[in-house]
C-alpha cells in the first residue's frame, strides 16, 4: 500500500513538472472540477423542503452507502474558484474564474459533462472511463488525457461489502483522533434531504481550514463541497447546485463536439512515451518486483541510488525530517523527502534536472498564461502560489526541486533556499 501511495504521487509530480504553464492551470483546475462534479454538488441555499430524521454520523454514513444509485443526475451549477489570485498569473481563463454552468453525471456510463458558461464561449469538461477533455473557449484549445490509475486496483470487479454501522463507527473513532467533525445536521439542499458535515483538522492544516460536505440523504449520492483557507468564511472552491434532479442521462447530453478549428493538446510528459514502450514497461514491472520485497528508506540508502547529492537536512524551516524515500520517475531514480506532520507538511522531490531543450520543448504549446518567477540563491524558479498552498519547483546545478505543501510562498521559498546551495 506504501508503494502505491508513492507512485501515485510522484505521478502527480511527474506532471507538474514537464508540462507548459497553460497545461498546468488547466489540468488543475480541470481535475478539481472533475473531482468536485463527480462526487459532489455544493451547496444551494438552505430550502424548504423536507429534511431527513437526526441520526449518527455512522448510522447516516451507512444508510447513503447502502441506498440505491440513481441512474443519473443533472444539475444547474454555479462554480466558485478563488485557488488561484487573478494577479499572480498573467492571462485569462475562464475555467480559472469559475462561472454559472450545468452538469450531467452517468454512473453506469462511468461519464461526466460539465458545461461553464462564459461571455467568450463555454468552457466543457468531459470524463469518461478515466480519460477527460477540457475545452478552453479562449484559446480555442482543447486538453485531452488521463487520469491517474488506481495501481492498487485488481484485475477483477469485486464489490465490497458494505461496513456495518459498528465498524463504521470504530473507523471514525480513529478519524476523530486527527479530525474534528462537526455533524450531520439534517437539511435541505437543492430540494433533497440531506445531511451536512464540517470538518477540521485537529492539529496544523496549514492552509486549509474547513471542508464542508453533504450529501443525499435519500439516494447517498455527494450533494456538497467546500473547501475553506484557515481562518476565511468564503469558501476556496465551491460548487453550487441552484437545481438538481435524479434520472436517466442521454448520450446526446454527454457528449462535446470542439467548435471547427480548435487545437488539440495532450497533457503528457514525453516519459509517458517511454513509459508506455516495451523496455519502459519492463522496467516498471522490475521496479515494482523490486518494491514487493524491499522500499528503500533513509537517507544514506536513498543517496547510494541516486545520481546527484541528496539534500536532506534534518530540519526545513522549523519542521523536523520526517521520512527519506526512493522514488522510481519512469526508471529514474528520485528522492522524496517529507517534514514535519499532516497537512502543515512539507514535501520536496529531487530529481534529474531536464536538459535546457526539454525544458523549452515543454513550455512551448499553450502559451498565454505564465507563472511569477522567483530567484532562489540565484538560480530562477517557478512558483504557483494558492489559497491552499504553494508548489515550486527550481532547478539548480543538474538537480529540479520541487516544494509542495499547503503553507504560504515565503515558507516554501525559505525551504528551497535551505535546499539549494
């Protein structure tokens, strides 16, 4: 399970850095809303409809696990996106800016549509059985790719059996050691009784203050999200559903056409390609052999696997090291180092710096939007800076480290200046 959870991060960072600033925006935002649209609505004013009985969160937990699926579900949305500060990129993109739109969900279908509607045209994200497209009206752009895969995930489609309401409740009690849960108070959202839950982190959240979620009482389909920064009453990211109902989705509703002429761009790295090729697969099937037995850990054994130096330092701006781990990019050997604990954490990746032709290579298509730029100890790095925390990533003598945690620019410029020398 550690490996798993290991791979798919670094997935995830692979991404980050070897795709074009447009890219980057796009996907982030694409995949959140695909993310909140695929298992949540937020939240419509409080209505007057019916609300279910008071009941436990356990118990209330179990009975949406154990109600029906509905078939599928439109919904009049309005999304709210305040991730990212307008002046800190320069271009503009609607999918950035949030906007009133619709959404169509099919279960059966394993697909989503949302449509944000905007003055300059409208914005599309679809997802379908893993792979998503997002439209971008303003660059008459269209980015296609693929969600990360479950690589814990077996071969067979086993259903699970649903948890009784003990053992729900054994499991919250563990969450409850880190969490603070406030809930559910039963409600009515967009006309469906439901039940909401706000939660906290007990401990440093760093950024991140409340999530607020609800959902269906009658059907257990997610009804709600939202997400707050420490100490704001407006939420980061919300979606709003003004109208909501539960049936049979047609074809015809979920599916896009690009207009005439529009570009098409595939969020990839080129060690997709490589990983995709026969001697890439060999190489990951002989990873994840190697895994099965031994993960590598600490820092020496870290360092003897590693073609550059290492930086580890026990401490990163005031919070302890945590834990050295080796990580393969594609069958190239990185290091994740983490500091301090939960959410208020620091991670770094270090990795083989790109060569300058690559890096060119990667920041041509999609231009028009652009991160600020930052000078670490004099080297340049980029800097994507939101409401829930910061990545940055610079590369210095052969070396590309990337900071990521949910704490404001200065700490995570700090640490990478801790980190490069």
């Amino acid at each position: 399970m550690v490996a798993t959870g290991h791979e798919k991060g670094h997935a995830v960072m692979k991404l980050l850095r070897t795709i074009s600033t447009r890219r980057l925006l796009a996907g982030i935002a694409g995949l959140v809303i695909a993310i909140a649209g695929g298992t949540a609505i937020a939240f419509a004013a409080a209505g007057n409809g019916p609300v279910p009985p008071r009941e436990s969160l356990a118990q209330a937990l179990h009975q949406a696990a154990t109600a029906p699926a509905p078939t599928g579900i439109f919904a009049r949305i309005s999304f709210t996106n305040h991730l990212i500060d307008s002046s800190d990129i320069q271009g503009t993109d609607p999918i950035l800016t949030g906007a009133t739109g619709r959404l169509w969900l099919s279960p059966s279908a394993h697909e989503l549509r949302l449509e944000l509607q905007g003055d300059n045209g409208d914005a599309q994200v679809v997802v379908k059985n893993g792979a998503f497209s997002i439209y971008d009206p303003m660059s008459n752009v269209v980015y296609k790719g693929t969600l990360p895969a479950d690589n814990g995930g077996t071969a067979t489609n086993k259903t699970e059996p649903v948890p009784s309401v003990a053992q729900i409740q054994t499991q919250l009690n563990q969450l409850m050691q880190q969490i603070d849960v406030v809930g559910p108070s039963p409600r009515n959202v967009a006309g469906q009784p439901a039940y909401k839950v706000v939660l906290s982190p007990k401990h440093s959240g760093g950024l991140i203050g409340d999530v607020q979620l609800a959902w269906d009482a009658t059907h257990g389909v997610p009804l709600g999200i939202a997400i707050y920064s420490r100490g704001s009453s407006s939420p980061v990211l919300e979606l709003k559903a003004t109208d909501i109902s539960f049936g049979p989705v047609s074809a015809s509703d979920l599916k896009v056409t690009a207009p005439a002429g529009a570009k098409v761009v595939r969020i990839s790295s080129p060690a997709t390609a490589a990983a995709n090729s026969q001697a890439g697969k060999a190489a990951r099937k002989a990873m994840h052999a190697r895994r099965a037995h031994v993960e590598v850990i600490g820092p020496a054994a870290v360092q003897a696997h590693l073609p550059f130096r290492l930086a580890a330092p026990h401490e990163l701006v005031g919070l302890p090291r945590q834990s050295v781990h080796l990580l393969d990019w594609s069958g190239s050997p990185a290091a994740l180092v983490t500091y301090g604990q939960g959410l208020g954490g620091i991670a770094v990746i270090e990795q083989t710096a790109p060569s300058d032709a690559q890096s060119q290579s990667q920041n041509q298509a999609g231009s028009g939007l652009s991160l600020p730029t930052v000078s670490i100890n004099g080297a340049t790095g980029q800097e994507l800076a939101t409401a829930l925390g910061t990545v940055l990533r610079v590369p210095n003598g052969g070396v590309e480290y990337t900071v990521i945690g949910s704490v404001p620019p200065t700490a995570a410029e700090m640490a990478a200046k801790s980190l490069v020398r």
